[in-house]
C-alpha cells in the first residue's frame, strides 16, 4: 500500500482516530494536511510526529463544523499543497445523555458536526477532486453506532447512520470520476476521550470482556484507512467497514449464552 506521490487532507487529526489515520499515511509514503479546532494543543504535536517521518505535513486550525471553516480549511489546504488526492473525514461531536433529557440544542449539534460537515468536507474536496481530474479517495470515519442502538447516544448513533446512507448515495454519483467513497465503522476504540467518560480501570476492563480481548487503537483504523486509500482498494466504493474486534457481536458467544438444563 504505497501512497508515495500522495496528499492527504485529514480532519480532527490532532488525537485519537484522525492522528492514527495521519500516521499511517504517512508512514505509507503520503504528504498529510491535518486539522484540528482552533487553539488545539495538540495539532503541532501530530504534525511533528508526522515530519519526523520524513513527511511533508502542513498544520491548519480550522472549525470544520461550520461551512466557512470548511471553505477556510479546504482554500488553506490548496495553497499549501496544490492537490488533494485523499480525503478523511473525521468531524465529530458527542454527548451521552438520556434520550428524554436531551437538550435539543445539542440534538442539533451533534447531527451539525457529525453529518453535516462530512457533507460539506466532502463536497468541497469532491468539487476539487472531480476538476483536476485523475480520481480520489474518500473516507467517512462513522461507527458501529450506525447499527447499534446504544442508550443515551440516539443523536450520535442517527448522525452516523445518515453518514453511513449519504457515502453510498455520493460514491454513487462520484463513481463516473472514478473517485472512491467509504466508510469506517470503528468499534470501542481507546482514545483520550474515552479516557475522560471512562476510568482507565473501566477501560481495561470491558477491553478484556470484548471478543478480541482489548479495545481497538486508533492505528487499527489508520491501518483500515490505507487500505481503502490505496490502490489495492481501486475495485472497492459506497462500501462501510467496520473495524472493531467483533465488538457488534460481543454477546454472541457460547459463553453468553445460558443452554438449557439437559431434563
């Protein structure tokens, strides 16, 4: 999977899932623009990372929840790099809370910086991507939450659902220009911000309780991530991919389940 020649645009890269996606990139052979929210204290952390592997990575704070950061990020991308080959897109925004407390402001929040900037990181790089002609690669980081049910997370889970349905139908349109479009539906992935909802000891715990016997790493993604960015992946679009250690399937096992007293 050799992204030489390649550039890169990643959102929310400055930890957890868009840091691992960086790296791995990078550590293809890929040149990376990495984003992360205004006042991020740990952007140039990543992109540090990133040079000392002997790869060209530009910085850029940039709101991708609105639509002029979005413009702001893609303009700042362009003349930093010139072209855009790879796009990963990772806004995202989350709050636990029970279904009948839910503030409605933050309903629309998180529907706002979860689907809604995907749409437009997505459009504004596809738009680049389809008038310079020579294909592309885009990747939606969404979440196993498209499928599962999960209390007090219904905005988050509806949001990536919908991510999941508007991949396919924009790898649809996008097929013609030989831009590939999909999606990743990592697991229970250990990230600083599970740090901060969870105990670490909570953490380690329920890892060993999972079928792989640990939580997933945000490499596990960014290896997922080179894969469909590469050409290896040329055959494959409007398709999703969990990565998540068969945690969809946790309760599935012989062991959890109770047989019947032989009579």
């Amino acid at each position: 999977m050799n992204l030489s020649g390649k550039v890169a645009l990643i959102t929310g890269a400055g930890r957890g899932i868009g840091k691992g996606c960086a790296l791995q990139l990078a550590r293809r052979g890929a040149d990376v623009v990495i984003n992360d929210r205004p006042g991020s204290l740990d952007l140039e952390a990543t992109a540090a990372e990133i040079r000392a592997l002997g790869r060209i990575c530009h910085a850029i704070e940039a709101d991708v929840f609105s639509r002029s950061g979005c413009e702001q990020f893609v303009t700042a991308a362009l003349e930093a790099v010139k072209k855009i080959d790879i796009l990963i897109s990772n806004p995202a925004y989350s709050r636990r809370c029970a279904f009948l407390d839910y503030p409605p402001e933050e309903f629309e929040r998180t529907i706002n910086g979860t689907l809604i900037s995907g749409f437009h990181m997505s459009q504004l790089v596809a738009r680049h991507m389809v008038t310079r002609g020579g294909g592309g690669k885009i990747v939606f980081i969404s979440s196993v939450q498209a499928e599962m049910p999960i209390s007090l997370c219904a905005p988050y889970g509806a949001a990536k659902a919908g991510l999941n349905h508007m991949m396919r139908s924009i790898a649809v349109e996008l097929a013609p220009h030989r831009i590939n479009v999909n999606a990743i539906e990592p697991g229970w992935i250990d990230t600083p911000g599970e740090h901060v909802t969870f105990s670490d000891e909570k953490i380690a715990n329920e890892g060993q309780r999972l079928p792989w016997g640990r939580l997933g790493l945000p490499e596990d993604i960014g290896h997922a991530a080179a894969f469909l960015v590469s050409d290896e992946a040329d055959y494959i679009t409007g398709t999703v991919l969990p990565v998540d250690g068969c945690f969809r399937f946790k309760d599935c096992g012989a062991e959890s389940i109770v047989p019947l007293t032989a009579t």
